[in-house]
C-alpha cells in the first residue's frame, strides 16, 4: 500500500494500525528487515538523546535513509530535551509525523503549530508517572496520543499494566479523529488489553523485529487487536 507523503493520521480511516519500532530492528539488514514487514502500516522510529531518556540511538541521518526504504510514513518519537530543534531536524529529514513529550517543554502549542505548518502529523507523549491531565489542554490541537506502557529509554521491557487506567482516561478525553498510541512491551496479549482499553495505534519492536517472521508477528498482533475491539465495541 503507498500512502502519500506528510501527515499520515487522516489516511487509514478508523482502523488499527500496527506501527513497527525500528529501534529493535538490526540496523545492518535494515533495508531488508522494512521489506520483510509488509503488513505494517507505519513505522515508529525512537529518538533518544541521551539526555530526556538515559539512552541514545539514531538521529536524522537514520531518518533520511530509512526514506529511501519505504514509502510507508514514519512515525517518529522524539525523547529528548529540546524538541523544538528536534522536531525541525526530523522534519527536513523526512518524517512523516513527530511526537514529542509533554515533560520536555513549556510550549507545546508552538511545535504542534509548526509541524502543522509543516504539512506534518504533530502527536505529544506522556511517560508512565505522568498523569492524563497534562495533556488535557492540547488533545484537540494534536493528531495523536502517546501513552508509554514502559519508561521511556530501552526496548524489550515488560509492559506496565497499571498503564491500561491511563489509556481508558485518554481514550475519554480524546475529540472524534485523534489516534491513540501505545509503546512499550507490545504482544499479541498486551496488545489486546491496549486496544481492550481504547488503543488503536501499537508500536512493538522485539516482538516484531525478535521474530523468525517478521511479517508474521504483525499479522498476529492485527490478528489480536481486531478480536479486543470487537470485544469492546460489543
């Protein structure tokens, strides 16, 4: 499927969409590890500065040759400091979407508004200890909601159940058309409780990227979210 470039949020109508994290993938057969995930619809690169999270991985440059990869849009999720210097730099590198976080910034409104200038996705994320309320005076000026169900910083930790109350608070807080997220130790079954709870956006790195199919594990997570949101509409 080719999606046209910019902000990717209004493309996919109202359905799940699974979100691979290329953070977990080997960056040496990245190329060919993107090509074996067919059945994603986007994918999530982790940005992390060493600074906001005590972990670093890739910048722009990473950004700039996963576009030449795929025509899928990239979702990327800014941990750090500045975001505002971050935010123009993924933008000219060729993101699709930024999320950056609540706690890193006194003036979300003014990112927001330039990646909105942009033609980008603008979405703002929220750390496990940080209540739904910060966010409550910008849901409506956002296109998507992170809700980390881990600490920002690694991948392959264990998903944190006490997240589920957040994600139901943020999914009643949401205007009609804003996605919900969810990263942080994705699976099939943690990913039903997510969707159970009102998640429609699942990033998971290793049990995508960790799998002997790749293609696989996405059709498995699709396979699980689409059972708990019939469960939950029903």
């Amino acid at each position: 499927m080719s999606i046209k470039r910019g902000n990717p949020w209004g493309q996919f109508g109202e359905r799940p969409l699974i979100a691979p994290s290329l953070l977990a993938c080997d960056f040496v057969r990245v190329g060919e590890q993107i090509a074996a995930a067919a059945d994603a619809d986007l994918f999530h690169v982790d940005i992390m500065d060493g600074h906001f999270v005590p972990n670093l991985s890739m910048g722009p440059g990473f950004v700039k040759s996963v576009r030449a990869f795929t025509n899928r849009p990239l979702d990327v999720h800014i941990m750090v400091t500045d975001p505002a210097y971050f935010a123009d730099r993924f933008a000219q590198a060729g993101a699709d979407s930024i999320t950056f976080h609540i706690e890193a910034t006194d003036k979300p409104e003014e990112i927001i508004d330039f990646l909105h200038d942009k033609g980008l996705g603008a979405g703002i994320s929220i750390k496990p200890a940080t209540p739904a309320e910060a966010i409550e005076g910008i849901i409506d000026k956002v296109d998507v909601v992170l809700v980390m169900t881990v600490e920002p910083g690694y991948g392959g930790q264990t998903f944190m159940k006490d997240q589920l109350s957040k994600i139901s608070q943020v999914r009643s807080m949401l205007p009609d058309g804003v996605r919900l997220e969810v990263d942080g130790g994705i699976n099939p079954a943690t990913a039903a409780l997510a969707a159970q709870a009102g998640a429609d956006v699942f990033v998971a790195g290793v049990n995508v990227f960790g799998s002997n199919d790749i293609d696989g594990a996405i059709k498995a997570l699709r396979s699980a979210v689409t059972e708990a949101r019939k469960k939950r509409s029903g």
